[in-house]
C-alpha cells in the first residue's frame, strides 16, 4: 500500500502548456489576434525558441518553434506536425516531487540543474499516464520575471483583440485513470474538484484546470471530444468561467468550435456567455 503524500498543494501548479509549431506567427491569428493572448516573453534558447502567451490570471500558452537545424524540435514537428508538446508543472521542491514520482513508479527521463533558478525534470509520455511530456519545475520565478521583463515582443507581433479570453480547461485523454490520477494528483498536488465514472477534474488555481478522461467515456459536453485521436491533450476549451461538471452542462448551449487550424494543430472551443443560443453550436447531451 502507498502511503498518502502529507504535503499540501501551497505552492504547486500547473504553469502552462507548450505548442510545436513550425514558426511564432503561426499562433498570432487565433491565439493573439482572435483570442486576446498578450506577449509574456520569449527568445532563442538552444536549438528552440519559446514564447510565451499570458491569458490573464491563470495557465498560459508557450509556443515552440525550431531555431537551429537538426534540433529535437525540428523532429518534433517532422514526426508529428504543430501539435501539443508538453504540460510545465511547477513545484515547491523537485527533490521532493522526484522522490514521489520515483515511489510512485514514474521513471525520470531526464534532469536538469545547471541553472539553479530553474531546475527541471522530465517525464516520457509514455510514462506519464496523459500521453504528454510532463516537464517538472522548481524556479526563482521572481528573478524569472525579472529577466523576462528584458524580452519585448517581436516587431511582426500583432496587437491583441481587446478581450483577452482565460482558459477555463484542457481536455486530457488516458488510457490508464489511475495512473494519470497517481501522476496529477499524488506527485504534482492537483485538487480534485469532480469526478465520475471514468473521468476527473483536477485543478491548481483558477484556470489552470484539467478535464482527464479514460478513452471509453466522453465526460460533461461528449462532442468536445469527437477530435480526440489516442492520448494527450483533446482540446483547450477558452471561457471567462472556471467550469464544472453541472455548469458547463448548462452552458452546452453556448459552446463553439473554431475551425482547425493546421498552423497550430490543437484544437479549440470557446465558451461564450453572452452569446445567444440562436448564435452558437448547438450541441445535444445524452
């Protein structure tokens, strides 16, 4: 038998998710132009370059384009095209998060602690039990902003719509609920706010919210799902609102899909509240 983590969830969340696309401008028409993101910082670092996108308080988008030929993010993009690329958890202690991963069973595929106002470890998707790469970290985020302060916008950044849209939730699929909730919950400190037969919502604040899903069930609104294929990330659902199980049910009615966009390969809904009904998707619940 496991013995319970007596540590609390102070401190622990979940800081952003992270893109593959094949170059920054790819995300500015949906992500700045349509969806309100706000430069937070970014540049160059290695054979990547990162940005990232602020959608007020809560979990931010990170885009990742290849900088230098032959990096992993240039195979990335080779093998699997603009598509999720991993979770970034920030944690109290990465020894003591790693100690739990490793009692847990996770095996830790990597470790960085050459910068110590950033120490970092990785999980393989196929260890992590959401069929994403789960990066680990422990960071100054004080001197962080600090530095990030330092990294304007590039000069073909677009200006934001004037209404930043928060993420209320991102779809997960697994294949193994147990070991997801082993993973979210026990080592990365998650609060549980709801679950149901084959499904959980885990959360760390205000949006920075997870919607984890066994594949033989479609949770709260079943055509947010109809683009899940395998494991890992099924959708970034966008919306003022923090959502639960009872109140997303009621809002079915103000949900719509944007179309695909290839450039970013994620699929997105967004919430709208003071739509119409007549105006938005209608969608039907068992």
């Amino acid at each position: 038998m496991v013995t319970p983590v007596v540590r609390t969830s102070i401190g622990a969340k979940l800081d952003h998710l992270a893109i593959g696309v094949v170059q920054w401008a790819d995300s500015y028409p949906r992500f700045v132009s349509e969806l309100g993101g706000k430069w937070g910082y970014g540049g160059p670092n290695g054979d990547f370059a990162p940005y990232q996108l602020d959608f007020g308080e809560g979990l931010r988008l990170e885009f990742i384009a290849p900088h230098t030929p032959g990096g992993f993010m240039e195979r990335f993009i080779e093998r699997r095209g603009p598509s999720p690329h991993h979770f970034t958890f920030k944690v109290p202690s990465l020894d003591d998060t790693i100690a739990d991963l490793t009692r847990l069973g996770f095996e830790i595929g990597g470790e960085s602690r050459e910068q110590p106002v950033w120490l970092e470890a990785f999980i393989h998707p196929k260890e992590t039990g959401v069929g994403t790469l789960v990066q680990v970290v422990e960071s100054d985020d004080q001197f962080i902003d600090g530095q990030a302060s330092k990294m304007p916008a590039p000069q073909d950044f677009p200006e934001p719509s004037g209404h930043a849209q928060g993420i209320a939730l991102v779809g997960v699929t697994t294949s193994d609920l147990g070991r997801a909730h082993d993973l979210l919950v026990t080592a990365l400190l998650g609060d549980v706010l709801d679950n149901g037969d084959g499904w959980f919502l885990v959360s760390w604040g205000d949006h920075r919210s997870l919607l984890v899903r066994d594949h033989t069930v479609s949770p709260w609104a079943p055509p947010l799902w109809d683009t899940a294929t395998g494991d890992g990330v099924a959708f970034v659902l966008f919306g003022s609102e923090n959502q639960t199980a009872a109140s997303l049910r009621e809002s079915t009615q103000l949900l719509t899909r944007l179309p695909h966009e290839a450039a970013t390969g994620i699929p997105v809904w967004l919430l709208e509240p003071n739509r119409t009904k007549s105006k938005s998707m209608p969608i039907s619940l068992p």
